[in-house]
C-alpha cells in the first residue's frame, strides 16, 4: 500500500526522494544506503530524471596535465575522468605526458551541426519530388519556423534521401553551445507540421534513423555529426623509445596491422584501438550523455613514420557535446567543465578539443603498449 | 612545487584523494567541492581507477516493475538506472508498464563467450597455415596454459582469420561472472607467447580488433560477444490504444520506415530507436563498463501486427556484463545489483536478460511514442 | 620463339588478333576455335582491350516488353539481357508482365555525377585547412582547368575529407552521356596538379578510395554515385492473386523479413533480392562496365500494402552508366542500346531508368516466387 | 500479331531465335544484324537463358603468362580475360610480369563452401529455440535429405541466427566443382520442408539474405562463401624500381592512404584498388556467375617492405566459382577454361586460386601505377 505510494510518487523533493527508496527498498528487500549518500539539490535534477531515488558515485580521477594547442583549447589541461576501468587514467596520463615531450597535441574542429532526420511517408517518387521541390523553395520560412522554437538553435541545411513511399530528411543545425538533440527534435517538429500542411506529407518519426542518434552510422562517419574533430601529435624517436619502451616502426606497424586491417576484416566503423574508453570516461565526469558514445567513439587512428618521429593523428567525425544543459546543470559535472574551462557559454567547440586530445593520448598509450606487448600486464598490476 | 608533489601522489587513502584534488584545484583554479563528496573508501576503488579526486554523482532513478519471464530473471523486477536525460527513466516505465499488461516479458540468452582476438605476423600464407595447423592440434595444450592464468576462464573456441603476413585467431572463452574482457586478455597473452614459442609467429598485438571490443564490428552483430540475447512480449490490441495512444499498425510502420528501412539507407549497425540509452543508464548503475554501450547497444527492433495485437522483439547480439569485478565493487552499483537480485556469482546472464528486457520497453515506449507523434513534446515537459 | 613472337604482338588488325591467339593455342595446347568466332572489327575494340585473341560470346535475351513511365523513358520497352543464368529473362518478363498489368512502373532519376576522390599527403591539420581553403576560394579556377581536359565534363563540387595527414577530396562532375569515370580521372589529375603547384599538397594517389569505384562503400549509398534512380510500380490485388499465385501480404512480409531484418543481420549494402542479376545482365548487353555492378547494385526494396494492392520500389543510389564510349562502341553492345533507344547522346539518364524498372521487375518477381515458395522448382525446371 | 507470336516463341531452336529476334527487329525499330552473329549451339544454351535472340560479344584479351605456384594451379599460364575497359590486359599483363621477376605468386585456398540461409516464421524465441535444438539433434536426418536432392552436394554446418519470430539458418555445403548456389538452393529447400514438418516453422523464403548471394555482405567477408582464398608475391626491390618506376615506400604508403585508410573513411566492405575489374573480366571469360562479382571482389589488399623488397598479398574471402555447369558448358567459355586447365571436373579451387593471382597482378599494376602518377596517362592512351 504505503509501498504502492512510494513507487507512485512523482515529486522532486529530497523527501520524496527518499520515500522512493524507501518504497524500493520495501519492494526489493535491499538497503540501499550508498545510494541514499547524493550531494546534490534533488530539486536541480528535476531536467535529468524521474523517480529519483539516490545516485551513482563513479570514481573520478585525472590525466595529465596535457599541452593543448587547439584553435579554442589553449595551455596546459588536467582533464577530469570518471571511470571504474583501472589502468585507464595511468594510461591516458602516460600518453599525455609523452605528447608533452613532443611540445603538445594540436587541435581543430573541422565542421559543428546537429542532426535530426525525419521519415515522411509519401504517395510515392512524384510525391517524394514534390516535397523536396516545395522543402527546397521555402527555406526561409522553415529557418523562421525553426526561429520560434529556440533563440539559440539555426537552421542550415535540409538533405534529402527519397526511398519510394518515403522520404527522409536531413535537418542540420547549428545549436551554440548545447549539444542540441532536443532543440533539434523540437525544431523539427515544428517545421515537420509546416511541411505537412504544405504538401500532404506524413510524419511518421521525427527521427528516420538518417539523423542518426545514439548508433553506429556510417552516414555519421562521412557527413558528421555534433562537432568532427581532428587532434595529431608529433612524438620524437628518442621519446619514443625512452618513454615508451617501443619503436616508432613497431608502433606505426601496430596500428596498421590492428586498427586499420583489422578493423577493415572485421568490418568496423572506424579504426581504433579503445577510443570509446575515453571519450566514456570524459563524457560521464562532464555531463554528456554517456548513450553518445556510440558515435562520439567512431574513430580513426593514424600513425606515421615521419624522419624517425612518430605522427599521430585522430579523425573523430561525431563528437557530440555541449557545456549547457542536459547533465553539465549537475555539480559535480559542472566542475568536472570548470576544471577544463568549459563550463557555460563559448566553450563546446573548446571541450571537443580537450575530447579529442584525450583520445590521443589514450590511442598513442595503448598503440605503443600494445607494440611493447604488456597490455594484460597494465591490468593485471593496476586493475582488475 | 606542493602542488606538483599532489599532482604526482599515487596513493590511495583519503588523505592522497584530497592532495590530489587540492592540487587540482590549484592548478585549475576551480573549487571541487562537490567532486569531494564521495562516500565510498577509496581504497576500494583501487583497481578501478587512478589518481582519484573524488567522485561524479549521476542521478539514479528505476524503471518500472515489470514482469519478466526469464530463464534466469523470473518475476517483478524494479530496474535502476543513472541517467541524465530527461524523460528517460519515465519513458522506460511506461513501457514496462505496457508490457505488463500483456503478461511480462519472454526473454533468454542464446549464446556467451568473451572474445580476444590477436595479431601475429608471420612469414606469409604458408605460415599462417602452419600457425593454424599447430593451433588445431594443440588445443588441449592451450587450454591448459589457460588454466594457469584463470580459475574461471575457458577457452571454448579458436577462430582464425589469415591475411598475407597477418594471422588474426579470435579466441572464445567461458568466463564465468565476470565480463571477461581483462581474464581473456590475459588468457590470450599466455597462449600467445606458447604459439609464439612453437611456431614462430610473433604477436604484434594481443588485440587485432577483430575481438573486436568498444568498436562497433559487424563480427560482432553476426558472431555474437559476451551474451546474444533476445526478449520478446505481446502487447493486445487493446493495451496498445488505450496505453501507447497509437496503433499495433503505426507502430509496425514506424519501425520499418524508421528502424528497418532508415537504419539501412544510413549503413547502421542495428536497427533500432534509442538501445544505447536504456544500456548506458543501466551499465553505468550497475558498474558495467560505459565503453561497452558502443557494442552492446547493437540492437535489432522487430515489430509484427499479430492478429492485431503487437509483438516486439529485440536481439541484442553482444551485451558484455559481470556481476562480479570491475565496477561490481563499488558500493552504489553493487546495491544497484542487488535491487535485481544479480549481485555475486550466478547471476551475469540475469543480468544480461533484465539489460534486454529495458531496452525492449524503452524501444516500445519510444516508437509508440514517435507513432503517436509526441517525442519531442515529451522533452519539453520533462527533459531539458 | 615464333609463339613468344605472337603472345609479344601488339597490333589490332585480324591477323594480329590470329596470330595472338595461335600463339595461345600452342602456349596453352587447347584449340580456341570458338573464341576465334567474333564478327566484329578488331580495330574498333583498340580502345576497349589489349592482346584480343577472340570474343567471348553471352547468350543474348529480352524480357519485356515492359510498360515505362520515366521522365526520359516513356512507352513499351523490349529490355536486352546477356546472362547466362537459366531462368533469369523468365523470371524478369514475369515481373514485367505483372508491372504492365499494374498500368507500367513509374521511374525518376534524382541526382546525376560522377566522382573522383583523390588523396593528397599533407604536413599535417592545419596544412589540410590551408589546403581546404584555397580549393573554396579557387573553384573558377579549377572548373578552367577541368575544361582543358574535357569538352562534356563540368566540375559540380568538392567535398573535403582531412584525415591528419591525409587530405580527400570527392570531386563530382557532371559528365554528360559517359559513364565518365575516365573524364573524371584525367580532370581529376589535371586538377590536383594544380592543387599541387598552389597549396604543396602531394597527391599520393588519383584515386584515395573515397569515390568510390567498384567497391561496395556507404558514400555511394549516402551520397550517390553516377546516376541515383527509383522506381515504383503498384500491382493490384486481384492481380498479385492470379499472376503471382502469392498474397500481398506474403509478399510484404517476404521483403520485411528476408531484405529488411536479413540484410540488417548480415550488414549488408542495400536490401534486396538480387538487384545484381538484372544489373550485370543489362550493363553486358549494352556495354556498361560489369565491374560496376558492385556498387550499381546496392539497391533497397520497398513493399507495402497500400489498400490490399501491393506497391514495390527500389532506391538505386548509383547506377554508373553511359550511352556514349566505354563498350558501347562494340556492334552487339550498339544494337542492344538501339533497341532501347538509348544510343547516342542525351540517352545516359533514359538508360539509367531502364535499368532501374528492369531491376524493380526481377524483385518483384523473385520476392513473390519466395512468397509463393517455389525459387528452387523454377531453377530445377529452366536451367542450372 | 505474327510479331507477338515471334515475342512469345519459346524454343531454343536457331529458328526460335531467329523468329524472336525478327519479332524484336519489328518491335524496336532497330536491325539486331550484329547481335544475330552467334557462333553456339542456341540448344546448348537451353539452361543458361530464355528468349535468346542472339549473343552479345565482349572481346578477349589476355594477361600474363604469370608463374602460379598454388596447391591446385602450378606453372605458367595465360589468362582470358572478356572486358572492355582499356587498359585492364595490359595494366594485369604488367603486374603478372613484375611478378614473374619476383618468381612467381604464391596461392591457397584456404575455407570451400557454398551457403543458403532461409528465414523461418516461428512463434517467438521459445519456438526459435526448440527449432534450432530439434535441428542440432537431426543434422543426420537433414544430411540424408540433401543426398536425395543431389549426388555432390554435402551439407557441412547449420548455423542458427534466431531473432524474434524470424529463425535465420546458414546452410553449408560442399558442392564438388560445381558454384553450387542451384544445388544448395534446391537442397535447402528440401532441408526447409523437413523442417517445417517436424517443427511447425513455416519457410518465409528459401533465401534469407544471411547466405549472402550476389549482396555485399559482412557476413560473407567475416564467414567467407565460396573459396576464401589468399595469393600473395615479393617484387625484389630493383624490380619495383626498374619496372614499375616507384619505390617499394611509395606502394606501400598508397595502399595505407588509399586502400586502409580511405576503405575505413568510406565505409567500405574490403580494401583495394579495383579487384572488381579483375573478377569481372576472367568471371565473363570462364562463364561465372558476373552477379557474383559483388561478393568475389570483397578483396583485402595488403603490401608491407620487408627489407626493402615489396611484399603484396590479397585475401578474398568470399570467391564463388565452379568448372562445371552454368555457363562453362558454352563453348567459347569452355575454350577459356582449357586455356587454363581448368574445364571439367577437379578444378574449382584450380580457378580460384588462378582468379585471386590475376586479382593479384591487376592491383599491383595500379597501385604502382597510382604511386607513380600516371593512372590518368595510361587511359589516355590506351583506352576511354
């Protein structure tokens, strides 16, 4: 009964919080104490969550400090990392700390727009065309449409894919410094009604899985999506083979034979060695949304021979982030972003960056562990 | 000059965490305040993490009850899941609510067994034959040499996959509760140097990505890794007016335009709604491993107009999860374990059918929803 | 001595074609008497190969006629098919008969160019940036140069792909009646030789794989290569019923469950029954390059039940042919375009929609074969 | 009417041809003189084609002679190859001579079996399990039924992919020297009535598009079907420089930008250059399948320096090719087939390995062709 209510109860209150876990509590037979030790206002989670009923405490730790040299992220960052996987932040750390030695990482965001792309169904290809036609001579008033759902977010394109009875559609978007899913859905919506009026159209989904979120797409792989993200590095013979007890060739042959062959015959989005590792660790301690990995992991790995030195590079073209919103409202998320510079306006171009230079150095640690062949030895000493 | 000792510090007690984190905040100039309060023992997290600082706190919510009929999860289950997105924990319970109304859900794993899969180079095809030939006949000798690594893991199969001067051999093994990722890389590493020793091959990397692990890998969609599971439940006509505000026929149509045909034209991995989400918030409460939500959110979502009734299904061919090591430890998560019964030891494919059993409600939640034509409205008033 | 004389023969007249192949014949000690049978001019095939020694002849066959509605192809067509494949013409004038019972197929092509994606050795990101812009602010620039190459080819675009130290760059041309993967290639190097001389790019290859030709790659399906066709047809109930002896509902349900969730499963290209019978059976009768069936193939099929009557599509996102150079000089290879009327200029898109309708009639054939359960009988029956 | 008789004339008789092809001559407006020219018993060709009017010509060509040293194919031969793209004999005929300097390619077969896959409509996962154990337990019963459907086809392995109320079973056989897609379709559906009889599935369709014929399929890549097949070749150092003007570098960097790395970036099944005009033109020659040039041209291209020398090697994994039946029995097929010793029983994997050596040479040439800089050049003069 009074369980019944507990379940039932829909408020944000710290009390009802804890009536919650009480009633689940009662439900499951399980005490729930650790759960019960959150530090934040309940209140603030309103946005986050329903039917609270405690947290999860990750272990947060740090990498670095790392020289960045990006076109927004300048100096030297420690970078915030919230993970249960030992070895990992040692292994990021030891990375950075090498591409240090080489003077740093550069950084640049090649391209920044969010998706949403929603199936119409359509009487068929004359009716597809139409549509497009009628899309194609009315952007101004879809981009006004779009205006009176969101001051920050602007409409900058509209792809189109006909399939027969059913046509997709490719909204981008610029979305300032939110990660933008939601402003681009509700945008969409919006100029999906107009659409609907205007042609007789159908909206089936507002999204037709071309936008596309939280899957591993190729279509994100060669269009982008969020921000598409490149970071290199140049890591001197010497510190190579100091550093990393490894040869620029051995590590140059690793990547082609594991990450680009490998990945070739496993038939893989990407090349990389564990990019998702860290991009899921910088996302949990800054508030992104971890279900993100996905695409924000499709990443390529490049290693050269250059005079003797060691090039390395990463292309990740579906970085996702934003520094408003979403779980960066959180405190120890928003401070996890202060650490780096990244909380509020301005800064999500800034944390792509500190993202993709933290896949590098994660990449060029395990490349080069992997070439000197003690990877199971890291774990076995350091974590599970 | 103190801030670098704190910075450097490698211990683990309390008093490390707070030089770390006072160091941190020196360098970065941030308070940390909330990052601090963590009421776990950091020597506990030991093997989860270095150069801790605190702790990130994600919101922790639960989804349902819902009935499941597993092999192993049998009865009402409350699941819990850290999240920050907005609506989700609610959308997932009206789904599990839905599916209670038509009797729960059906639910069983078909296949288990973690994957390392390495790269030797060899002379060429004639040696890569050779290699394999050895490993044919040799596959008592490699079990054995497991053995001495593990007292859990088996080695149940060796798949190889020559290509010129590379030889990739994906090794299956049993592995218990754990999710296996470490204990198969260290299972592989013996083998390894014994196939080394016979047969001069040299491994250039104990992973060759066609394992392939944190990567989206069609190996892994066609061969399975960790647990291949599906779960099932029938929805009444009449449940589905009255509950989804929709129709079994919308919400058929929805997901081939959407997940069937969209998820084509963008070359996905999968074919479904938001998967990623319902495995990222419940991996991260229950201490699974957020980097495996790129592999074990690969899911395919079938919907089927039963004698007007819906059947969904979902076969999620690669969900990788423990109940014992990694994050298990952790005092939150291993409460989060025990609210579905699934902390300890004969519990990891439990745990593999309530993961599906989530996703299956999240995805009739939100393609009904998208049937229905609300999604984005349902941000609006819940989410950010 | 004499035969190595004639295998080093290097001419086009006849008696150099004989004299090749009698130096075959003793080479190889076998009697070429039917190769030696072809009745074309050796001279006319100078550009089309080196060292002929005969012809090889393919059974020539018609399905058809067929009913088209296209914006270029209009009427009946009697469609040519070079296949030696028993039950193949068969199973397409089925389809056919069954189209122009529905009234004919209705076909659109909806984006047309051919593309060319070289890739260039840069110094590093920012040289790829550097690059980038000087191609953005030089586009007049390079169009002039594309025109000293061609009189037919015009330069639409080029889309950038950096990648570190890789920088890819897809041209697109339009390129008139020509298949034009030739007119791309010399604009192509003519362009990135200026590239070159401007920005101290090297261009490692004219070809860097992201084009793409011949290989089956998503930028094709996302972004179209050649000409991107669909085409549509609706069949009438009563009509599914006596001439397909199968149920639009089997039928649907056929496509759902073998094209849809089957090639999802086994991640595949497209989602089809077998497109590339009807492509390579076409592109050899008129002279289309057959290598190019690969990626003319990738093709998605769409069935539904619109109102008991069965509506089929299919989306061909890269149909890469030509009614002008290439193999369409040859006499059989003229006369099959002729009987298309598509020989000659302003005919490239008119056989582009022939192709497609051709396609669309060989799947709703072979779907409702499988529907009605009787694929392995047709073969057992016409042929092996 | 005399025109619709001749359309629908059914026989094989060269009268029947001539009497279609006059009806077709009316019909189109267009004179068929050149197509008429067919050398052929029009009554061999009753399994290979209906409605034959006449054959189309391709020319032959050949490349080579190149050294084979395989398990099956050994000495020197002379490869037929139908095409009409210029350049292509010449640009394999330079590859294979390069090879002959290094001594010749080495070959393997190194997996042989063709594959069915039909999808089953069960009741759900309950259903999909009781099929797959009732199918475990009955491979003797199932094997028997084969054997009554065929004399050299052997049922290998019975792979099971359930999902949902969809069973997915891969079937695979050896087929002697025959391709096998025919008898593996006739066996299977014979396998399929078994299985519906005893289990209640009901067989959706033979074809399941898990096989996967004539798609481009990662399961085909990862499974292999047909002949997976690895060649390989060193080119001493000299001889790359003499006669391919390039460096051993400069291959090898081509094929990582080019081949890895713009494969990875495009999303594209395989890895290479243009195997796909290879298989194409010695398929055509020897009377395969060209549908099959889809999944045989799936090819890995891979080139390493060791010490200086150039070392290449292709894996193909997918090669579906037979000596017997389909059209080798046309004469001048049959004629290409002696040529290389490979008419009649005792030869697929012959032909296989000759296939992927061809692939070889052809990929050599154009990638030092591409790291030379003259791809364009060699069209110019040679082709169009």
């Amino acid at each position: 009964m009074e369980e019944k209510r507990g379940l039932k109860n829909r408020g944000y209150s710290h009390a009802d919080v804890d009536e919650r876990r009480t009633a689940v509590e009662k439900f499951t037979g399980t005490s729930l104490e650790n759960i019960s030790k959150y530090c934040f206002d309940s209140e603030k989670a309103s946005k986050n969550i329903e039917n609270m009923i405690g947290a999860t405490q990750i272990p947060l730790g740090f990498a670095g400090p790392v020289i960045i040299n990006g076109d927004n992220a300048k100096g030297e960052f420690i970078i915030p990392l919230a993970t249960t996987e030992g070895a990992l932040t040692a292994s990021v750390s030891r990375g950075m700390s090498v591409i240090n030695d080489g003077g740093g990482a550069r950084v640049r965001v090649f391209q920044d727009g969010m998706t949403r792309a929603p199936v119409f169904r359509t009487n068929g290809l004359d009716h597809c065309a139409e549509i497009m036609d009628w899309i194609g001579k009315n952007t101004e008033l879809l981009s006004s449409v779009v205006s009176t759902t969101t001051n920050h977010g602007k409409l900058t394109s509209a792809e189109p894919f006909p399939a027969g009875r059913n046509l997709y559609i490719r909204f981008t978007y610029e979305t300032g410094d939110a990660m933008g899913m939601n402003m681009a859905t509700i945008a969409t919506e919006a100029v999906c009604k107009e659409i609907e009026n205007h042609t007789g159209a159908i909206m089936v989904s507002v999204s037709g899985n071309m936008c596309s979120d939280k899957k591993p797409s190729a279509i994100n792989m060669i269009r982008g999506r969020g921000k598409t993200v490149i970071a290199e590095a140049v890591i001197p013979k010497d510190v190579v083979e100091k550093r990393l007890h490894a040869s620029t060739e051995s590590i140059v042959e690793t990547n082609i034979r594991k990450n680009l062959i490998g990945s070739s015959m496993s038939v893989t989005l990407g090349a990389n060695a564990h990019a998702a590792n860290m991009v899921a660790a910088i996302y949990i301690a800054t508030g992104q949304d971890p279900a993100q990995v996905v695409s924000g992991s499709m990443t390529t790995t490049m290693c050269e021979n250059v005079d003797g030195d060691l090039y390395i590079a990463i292309r990740m073209p579906s970085v996702e982030v934003g520094t408003v919103g979403g779980g960066t409202r959180l405190p120890s998320q928003a401070e996890a972003l202060a650490m780096i510079g990244c909380l509020g306006d301005e800064k999500a171009k800034k944390l792509a960056e500190i993202v993709a230079v933290t896949v590098l150095a994660g990449e060029l640690s395990t490349l080069s562990a992997q070439a000197a062949g003690h990877l199971g030895k890291a774990h076995q000493e350091l974590g599970r």
